[in-house]
C-alpha cells in the first residue's frame, strides 16, 4: 500500500487499514508474484546478493500467505484504497499511475473539484 498524506509520502503492507486508516489518498500497489519475485530477485542481484529467482519466488509466496492469513492486521487493501496493478509496468509508468490515482482525487488541486 502507498499512501499520500498530508505530511507526505508513505508506504507499507498495512499502512491503509491500520497505521493512517484516515488517508486521503489510498492506494494497494499490487503486483502478480511472478513480477514481484523477478524485481525482487535483480535488487537482491544487482546488491551482490547470489539467488535465484525459484527461491525468491517461494519466499515471495509464503511472506504473502503468511502475510493474508494472519490475524492481526493481515495484509489486504483497504475498503477505500484504489488498486493500482504494476505488473506490466516499469518503474516510470508506476509513478504515472500513482500520480493519476492522486490527481483525479477531489481534494487534489490537479483534480478540478473543489474541496
């Protein structure tokens, strides 16, 4: 989840639902696991870090299912939160749809609304 406020910028798994429940802006930046391991794995990579994308894929897929099914603030967006799918975006067109999500909002001065 990534959300704008009005003290700036944040992003985390429960950010939307737990830590800023009140955000103006709320937005599930989510991505299909096979996307998410690949970005995972040349991060770790390119940090010198040797492994491979069947494993940071398997990790990927018990943090998420570990991740849903707990009790305590599990992972899911928040009723109010716009999902945002980054699977067939690079970085460039993620900002762009981030930043589409926070201009069409009403209290975005980009918006046209008033509020």
């Amino acid at each position: 989840l990534a959300l704008l406020t009005s003290q700036g910028y944040v992003a985390g798994r429960d950010l939307g639902t737990v830590v800023f429940p009140d955000a103006d802006v709320k937005i599930y930046l989510d991505a299909d696991l096979d996307t998410r391991a690949k970005r995972r794995c040349r991060e770790l990579q390119s940090r010198g870090i040797a492994v491979s994308l069947d494993d940071v894929r398997e990790d990927l897929g018990r943090r998420d299912h570990r991740d849903k099914s707990r009790e305590d603030s599990p992972l899911k967006a928040a009723p109010d939160a716009v999902t945002v799918d980054s699977s067939g975006l690079d970085l460039e067109g993620q900002i762009a749809a981030v930043l589409e999500v926070v201009r069409r909002h009403p209290r975005c001065p980009a918006s046209g609304a008033s509020g």
